[in-house]
C-alpha cells in the first residue's frame, strides 16, 4: 500500500484530529471549478469545491452536497483521484489534518437554490492559475495529479 501525502505544518500544543473530507475537480470549457472564500477580517482564499464528510456520508455523497452548498453546481464524482492529508487551521482556529479523498467530478447543471454558504464564490480558473492559486498544498498537489493525468 503507498503511503498518502501529508501537507502543511503543525503548530506545537495543537492536537489536529482526523478529519475525513472530500474535494473534487470539476472543467467546463478548459477552465477549473474553485471557490473563493471571503471571511471578514481574513485574506482572500481559494479552494477546491468540497469539505467534511457528515457521520453516515459516503465521500462521494458529501462531494455532491458540498458542491452544491458552496457553488450552487450540480455534479456526480465520475473517477477517484488520490488521497491526501493536510494539517490545517480553519477560520474559527480550529485545527485538524484533513483526510482528503479527491475525485474528478462531472457537472451535470447548476442549482442556485443549492449555493447556501454566502461567503463561498464560484470562480473559474485555468488549470495552471488553478493550482498556483490553491491555499492549500493538498489540492494543489490534487490539481497537478488530475492534470498530468488529463495530459496522457
């Protein structure tokens, strides 16, 4: 069994327990899905559409759900990527390592009444901007995985 990448720093006296969550990469028209997260009193952030999986979600399900909450976008997870782990700060301060399971997904429409987190905006972005935007190494890494595979 190959060993999962662990991305990110841990900051001494912080415990960073195991969160299970999935993420996905999403094209339309050559461009990636992202979202951009404003928080007040925060910079700017992107990430890759995705998030915490609930107690009694499959990964896949919560890929569905957390696409729609945060871009409003209708998708279906049509390939597994890769797993990968990232030591992490939310904006609350709370630490985990993200136990990220990443897919490709497949947009299949759009769904406004979905989009339920105000502070996330969809944005879509180049496959190389993309990755050099990500605030996380993990979906960066996730990204370049997707691409050079897209690439063959």
């Amino acid at each position: 069994m190959r060993a999962v990448p662990q991305f990110g720093t841990q900051t001494p006296g912080l415990s960073y327990p195991d969160r299970p969550a999935a993420f996905g990469v999403a094209q339309r028209d050559g461009l990636i899905a992202v979202v951009e997260v404003e928080t007040p009193g925060q910079p700017t952030w992107r990430d890759l559409p995705g998030g915490g999986i609930d107690p009694g979600e499959t990964a896949e399900q919560a890929l569905v759900r957390e696409f729609g909450e945060e871009a409003g976008l209708i998708v279906r997870p049509t390939a597994w990527l890769e797993r990968a782990d990232q030591f992490f700060l939310n904006d609350q301060g709370r630490d985990f390592n993200v136990r990220g399971s990443f897919f490709e997904a497949e947009i299949l429409g759009e769904d406004a009444a979905l989009h339920i987190e105000p502070d996330h905006r969809l944005i879509w972005l180049p496959p190389l901007e993309a990755i050099a935007a990500m605030r996380r190494e993990a979906h960066a890494w996730a990204l370049a995985v997707w691409l050079r595979r897209a690439s063959a």
